[in-house]
C-alpha cells in the first residue's frame, strides 16, 4: 500500500481558498441592489483569481509525483552470514547489508561471489540456491549493473528463484569479476539514480574487501 502523503492538505488550501472567494463574491453580488462599473470590473478580477487559484489547485493534484505502491513481500526474515569468512569481512558485509535494507526500497539482499552465498539477508524463500541465469551472468560478463525497474514484466524473472516470488524491482550490481550484489525491492520503478549510485559504491567497496582477504593480503 502506497504511504499516505504528508502535503495533501497543503495541496488542496487553493480549492478552498478559491471555492469560499467565489461563494462570497457571489453572495455579495446577490446582495448588491445597484452595480456600478467598478463594482462589476472587480466582479471580474475576483472572478478571474479565483478561477487561477482552483485551476492552481488542479495542477498541483496532477503533478505531485505518486509514489510507487508497495506489497508484502513473500518469505521470511532471514540473516544468513557465511561464519567461514574472515571477522573483518562478516563486519563488512552486515555493516553494508544494513544500510542497504534500512536506508533504500531493499527488502531482499544476497551477496554472491565466486560460486559461493556469502550473505542472505531480509525478506527471502527457502530457496537458496543462486544459478546465475542470463542477467546475472551478463552482469558478470559485461561488468555493468542491469536494474529491472518491474520485474514481474520481464520474462526472466524466473531466474530469481532465490528472491520472494512477488519481488517488484531486482537490481544485479557487480562486485568485481566474481560477484554480485542483488537486491530485491518491495515496490516497482523505486529505486533512485542516488541510490544507484549509492549501491555501486558500496559494492566497489566489498569488491575491494573481498579481493584483500581472498588474496591473502
């Protein structure tokens, strides 16, 4: 369900203030006997600003950005840390999974590298296994991240069986030549180029943790 919007109320101050000028123009003009010209030009003016103002109000209804409804994802909570990685990198991980799951639309979050689940956190089914099917591998392959906007749109969708089966918005994000970092939103076309942008550097940021531990450096 999408969140109630705070400035709604504000959002409607022009039809009231334009509808109540209207009705008193119209009772003071019924209560006129006698209509001078410069009553019947201010007749106009008045007419006139009132119609801006509910015409003000109309816009600002249709303009003011919706946000995108949101569901209940299918699953349990779920906080699954490989305890055979390094402290520093178990830290690391939950530290960047955190700020993901609290601060964007993320809901469901899995890091993969090498053939391996390193951390599966949030909203996630029983299944656990990542196969990498044709996006995940063309991000591997390509290096760039593939953000589907709708997932329920895209015919592969059905390679994201480790994600809950109502994900609305996937987003595959590189980590370094071996990894990804995908999440799962909650709401479709939700995620923000600041968030893309934050979630790729985060993602360098575990690439270049995971690549000083794996090294043995």
């Amino acid at each position: 369900m999408a969140k109630s919007d705070s400035n709604s109320i504000l959002r409607l101050i022009p039809f009231a203030v334009g509808g109540l000028a209207g009705t008193l123009l119209l009772i003071n003009r019924l209560l006129t006997a006698s209509l001078t010209p410069t009553q019947a030009r201010s007749d106009v003016v008045g007419v006139i600003a009132c119609a801006v103002l509910i015409l003000t109000g109309l816009i600002w209804q249709r303009v003011q950005p919706r946000s995108p409804d949101s569901v209940q994802l299918v699953g349990t909570e779920t906080f699954d840390l490989d305890r055979t990685l390094s402290e520093t990198l178990q830290t690391e991980l939950a530290w960047a999974s955190h700020l993901l799951l609290t601060n964007t639309v993320t809901r469901s979050l899995i890091v993969w590298y090498d053939g391996k689940i390193l951390l599966r956190r949030g909203i996630l089914p029983e299944q656990a296994l990542v196969k990498p099917g044709v996006i995940l591998q063309r991000v591997l392959d390509k290096q760039k991240p593939i953000y589907l906007v709708a997932l329920a749109v895209y015919p592969g969708k059905i390679e994201f069986d480790y994600l809950p089966e109502n994900t609305q918005g996937v987003i595959c994000q590189p980590i370094g030549e071996k990894g990804a970092l995908i999440l799962g939103a909650h709401a479709p076309r939700s995620y923000t180029r600041q968030d893309e942008q934050w979630i790729s550097a985060i993602a360098d940021k575990l690439a270049y943790t995971i690549s000083k531990m794996t090294s043995g450096k």
